[in-house]
C-alpha cells in the first residue's frame, strides 16, 4: 500500500510542484492525467512546472507618516 501511495505521489510530481509553486493546477492535472504515463509527456510537464514562472502579486501598502523602519 505504500508503495503504491509513493507511486502516485511520483506519478502526479509536476501537479504537485505546480500548485506549490502557485500556478492554476487544472491544466498540469489534465495533461498529467491524460499524457503523464508516457515518459517524454511526463518529463515534459515537470519542466514545465519548474521552469515557468509562478504569478508575482504586487500588493501596494501606503505606511503612515511618522513610519520609521528599525
């Protein structure tokens, strides 16, 4: 049964790492899902999920005016 468990987790790697590192995990899965049991289409989706850039969120945040910084 673990060796199972560590299976899937290996088989779903580049979902994982995907939604780790903040993507929209909907288009890895599907590809995952439907090309992931071949290998190129496998080594394909985790190069994807390492190499691309995850989203950067800039959030503006105005500090008082007597805000020093320590």
């Amino acid at each position: 049964m673990i060796t199972l468990s560590l299976f899937a987790i290996l088989y779903f790697l580049p979902t994982i790492l995907a939604g780790r590192r903040g993507h929209d995990i909907l288009a890895p899965l599907l590809l995952n899902t439907l090309f992931g049991w071949t290998v190129i289409g496998w080594v394909a989706l985790l190069l994807w999920a390492l190499m691309s850039d995850p989203p950067y969120y800039f959030v503006p945040y105005n500090y008082p005016p007597n805000y020093r910084p320590r």
